[in-house]
C-alpha cells in the first residue's frame, strides 16, 4: 500500500471499534516497547515569529508497525492510556529526546538556548518517581533543565488536581519548564493557569486555523496573547499552514509559530537544516 510522506493507513478506524483488535493491538504496543525499534520519535521544529531563527523542536511518537503500516498517536495513545502502557511509552520518548538533543548539541545543530517540548500524559503525574528519574537523565546527558519543556493538555489535569500541583512544583524546582497545551480547548483554562504555573501557553490549532479569514478566531487569539503577555507567559501558536496565517500572528504580536508551513515533523535523519536555517 503506498503512503503518502505523512500519510497513515487508513483502516484504522475499524480497528478502533474491534475491541479485539484493541486487545491485539495492546499487546503489540506492549511488545514494541520491549524492543523499541518500532517507536520512532519524530521532530517538529518552532520558529521565532520574528526572526524566523528554531526556537526548538516538539517530539511526536510514531508507531512504524511491522504490518500495519505507520500508526498516528490518535490510534494508539487511548489504547496506551487505558492499559498504563502511556507510562513507559512518555519514559521512552523522554529518554529519546534527551539522547537526541545531546547529540545535537555536541553535533553544534543547536545552541543551548534551544527548547525542547516532550508531551506528557496525566498518568504520568501521578508517579512519585517521575522527578528522580528526570533528574537522573539530565544529569547523564549533562542537559540545562531549562531546555526541557513538557506539554501538558487541560484535559490532562481534569482527575489530578492535587498530584499535579505537587509534582509540577518538583518539576519546577527542578529547572524543567512546563507548557499548558491545546490552550483553549478544554473547560477550565483558565482556572488551570490560576492554579497551576505554566511558562508556556500553546495556543490550539483550531483557532489559528482562521485566524486570518475569522474575525471571530483572531479575536481569541488576540485576546490569548493579552492574556499571556499580562501573566509574563511564552506563547507558541500551533497548526501554521500558511504565510497568511503566519503574517497574521506575526501582526499579532505572536512569538512562536509550529506548523506544516515551516516542516511536518520528521525523524532526527530527516530534518532539513538547512532549510530550517533558511527560514
Ligand atoms: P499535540 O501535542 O497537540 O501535537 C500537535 C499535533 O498537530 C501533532 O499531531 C502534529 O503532527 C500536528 N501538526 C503539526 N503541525 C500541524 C499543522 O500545521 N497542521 C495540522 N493540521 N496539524 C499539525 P500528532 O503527531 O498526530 O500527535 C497527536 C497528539 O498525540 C499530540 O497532539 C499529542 O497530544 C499526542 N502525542 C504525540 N506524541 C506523544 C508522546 O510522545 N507522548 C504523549 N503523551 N502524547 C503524544
Ligand atoms: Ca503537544
Ligand atoms: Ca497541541
Ligand atoms: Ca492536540
């Protein structure tokens, strides 16, 4: 079957209903984390609005399955979630990404300014370990803390209140910054940045989608941005397909664009850097 460059299979979505299928699909997911090879970390790159220099990367998990082709995380991240798998896969993304990004700073790709985004699912806030082993792994690839971002959703937060609060105050502690995602999409956002500290807002795709063409979605987003700036909070716009937008945002005020405009996202063999560095 052929696949577009970013394409997955499409059967997918039956598979999504075959409880059976799920149950396979667990235990293939299971497998693939004992040997790893199948888990493959992609990279997206996000730009300076301004002076269109990276600013960092966004690691996406991809699932290259020996037969069913490539599996999006929309597939398979409920099937992690619901069996505690998503605890090892976070584990093994973080892991990836921290051995990556000291290559790339050894390799001089980057500086040690750049960010680092790893998403992270609620499971993982309520393990009393995940601070320890953060701090062990910065400490073997010699990272800044502050390099390390890990994007948290609103909806991640709904059943966690209390846990949360504590270990995102460890995480600070530990010089770790944190990122509130999908900004705008869940009930509670703003009760979630009353509560909780975030460094980083990422504003959802689904209002930079038009931004430029809905007086309605700019108006969001412009106020996003006040509110952002008024609380000393980075701001990273995601899902920028077109200069339209980007020109847009740009107008904003808006410091950091992600999208399909500048790259997909792509393996660390992938990556274009020299057009990155065109940009
Ligand atoms: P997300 O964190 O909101 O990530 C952004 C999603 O938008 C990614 O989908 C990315 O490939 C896609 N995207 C990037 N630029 C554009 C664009 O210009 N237009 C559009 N339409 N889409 C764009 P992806 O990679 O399929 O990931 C889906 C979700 O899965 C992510 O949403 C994130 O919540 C979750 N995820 C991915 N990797 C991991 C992981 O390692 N751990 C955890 N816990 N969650 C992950
Ligand atoms: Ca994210
Ligand atoms: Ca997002
Ligand atoms: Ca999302």
């Amino acid at each position: 079957k052929q696949l577009g460059r970013h394409g997955y299979t499409v059967f997918n979505h039956e598979l999504r209903a075959d409880q059976a299928d799920q149950l396979a699909m667990e235990a293939e997911l299971r497998r693939a984390l004992d040997e790893t090879d199948q888990l493959i970390p992609h990279y997206q790159p996000f730009i300076d609005a301004h002076t269109g220099q990276l600013a960092g990367f966004e690691a996406l998990v991809r699932w290259q399955h020996p037969m069913r082709g490539l599996i999006s995380p929309s597939i398979f991240l409920p099937i992690a979630e619901e069996s505690g798998l998503i605890m090892r896969l976070d584990r093994y993304m973080i892991q990836a990404a921290c051995a990556q990004l000291r290559q790339w700073l050894d390799a001089e790709r980057v500086g040690e300014d750049i960010a680092l985004h790893i998403n992270l699912s609620s499971a993982n806030l309520h393990d009393a370990d995940l601070v320890d082993w953060l701090r062990q792994l910065i400490a073997q690839y010699a990272l800044r803390p502050g390099m390390l971002h890990l994007e948290i959703t609103e909806t991640a937060l709904i059943d966690v209140p209390d846990i949360a609060a504590t270990v995102m105050r460890e995480l600070h502690e530990l010089g770790l910054r944190l990122a509130l995602d999908d900004f705008g999409t869940g009930y509670s956002a703003l009760s979630y940045l009353h509560r909780y500290r975030f460094d980083v807002l990422k504003i959802d795709q689904s209002f930079v989608f038009d931004v430029d063409r809905k007086e309605e979605s700019a108006a969001i987003v412009r106020a996003i941005l006040a509110l952002a700036d008024a609380l000393s909070l980075e701001v990273v716009a995601e899902g920028v397909e077109t200069l339209s937008q980007l020109q847009r945002l740009r107008a904003m005020g808006c410091d950091k664009v992600q999208g399909y405009y500048f790259s997909h996202p792509a393996t660390a063999r992938d990556i274009d850097w020299a057009q990155l560095a065109a940009i």
